[in-house]
C-alpha cells in the first residue's frame, strides 16, 4: 500500500476481526464535503456506520473503518495494483484467530463496452453438522433491470451476481491486472447466476453518492461476514473508479 495511512491501517487489518460484523439491508454512501472522505449510512442524514477514506485522492487506496470515524479500527482496504496502477487489490482480516488476512484481487474485464468487476471469497458451506468454507466468484454487471429501479435512484446501476462454476473455473488462473482481458466469452454468456446485491449513483445534488441494497440470499446472512464486507468495499471501489473518470 502506498502512503502511510494506508500501510497502518494494512497492518492494523491483520489484528481485526470479522467476527460480529454485520451491515442493515440497505445502505447509502454519503460523501464528506472535502470529497476525500466517504460514509456509508442506513438513511441519508442518518448516524454514519461505516467511514471510508481515500487518503491518496481519488487515484489512491480505500480503506474502510469499523466505525464513523478515521480513529475507528481499519475493517478492509483496497490497494492498487499492476503496471498502470488499475488493478484492486483487497485485504479483509482473518477468518479466525492464528489465521491469514484474506487477499483477493478485484480483476476488470470489458465486455460489450461494458465493464465487469469479478472477485472470489469464502462462503461458508454446511456439511451435515460441520461447517467448512468454500470459495466462490461473484461479479458485479451493470444494468437498468429492475433490481435498480426499485433504489429509485438512477435508472442503470450495478448488480452483483454469483458465477457459475464453469465461469469460475475459466477465470481461476486469469491475470488479474490486465484491464483488457475479456477471457472466455462463450462461457460468459452462459453465466446466470443468483442477485445478491445491487447499487445505483444518487439522482439529484445531494451529499448522498449511491444507494445499495443486499437481496435474495445476499440479505440473509448465509453468505458469511467476509463477503458481506466484499460486497461493500467492492461496490465503493467500482464506485470510486467511476468517479475517477469524472473527476478529470
């Protein structure tokens, strides 16, 4: 990670945990007047939860805090990556005590002029009375469907959505950091899998970025804490590479 807020807030993931982290099914990310800090609240005005902050601009890291505030510990981050500096790769904190920090790359592919965010994360996974992890591949797709309407913010925004094991299989060993990797388009097109999540820009002039909106299985829980906070810090990160290209 560059600069050193974000090489603490690295170090200081490596100590957190996962455990207790939960997140109301609905979201709004507002942004500080300064446009270098961003909150993530149930309701617009409401007490923020979660604090993000670009301490690079734009351009830099993402680290989220658990916690209103920067003086909140670090939950995850997301760091750049590859020769042009557009890759995403993010840190979560250990599953469990004595275990790694979880270290996945958000990898970009284009599509139809379309971009499309895919990363992979353990879900858990019941075996009789034991339950063990999987690792599973999700995919954040843009679209005008009406998992977005119903934000009733903009009419296309962004939905995340399971990828089928062959999907999964296709891209397991792709290079991440190549912005321009389109892989294996036949088997893209056969992919249909389950909504979990779905996130659209704010309309109007407001302090108010985005709304976002766990669904279907994505809203029960079952999909572990680690993704949970995947799902979020991947929807800002997309968020904020968005932004960038307004921003010049």
């Amino acid at each position: 990670m560059g600069g050193a807020e974000s090489r603490e807030a690295h170090q200081k993931i490596h100590k957190a945990s996962l455990d207790g982290v939960t997140f109301p099914k609905t979201l709004e990310l507002n942004y500080d007047p300064s446009w270098k800090k961003l909150k993530l609240s149930l309701d617009h005005g409401s007490q923020s939860l979660y604090m993000f902050n670009l301490p690079q601009g734009w351009w830099g890291d993402l680290i989220m805090y658990n916690g209103p505030t920067l003086d909140s510990p670090p939950l995850a981050a997301v760091r750049n990556s590859g020769k042009t500096a557009m890759g995403n790769v993010v840190t979560l904190p250990p599953l469990g005590p004595g275990q790694e920090v979880i270290e996945e790359k958000m990898s970009r592919r284009t599509k139809r002029f379309m971009d499309l965010y895919s990363f992979t994360v353990p879900v858990p996974q019941r075996e009789g009375e034991k339950t063990t992890r999987r690792v599973e591949r999700f995919e954040w797709v843009g679209t005008g469907g009406k998992e977005v309407k119903d934000l009733h913010e903009w009419v296309r925004g962004w939905k995340l959505r399971r990828v089928v094991e062959s999907y999964a299989d296709a891209y397991a060993g792709s290079d991440d950091e190549k912005d321009d990797d389109d892989g294996d388009v036949s088997t893209y097109e056969n992919t249909d899998g389950e909504i979990l999540a779905v996130w659209a820009d704010a309309t109007g002039l407001s302090k108010k970025a985005a709304k976002f909106e766990f669904i279907n299985s994505g809203a029960t829980g079952e999909l572990g804490e680690a993704w949970a906070v995947m799902a979020v810090i991947t929807f800002v990160r997309v968020w904020q590479r968005y932004m960038q290209v307004v921003m010049v």
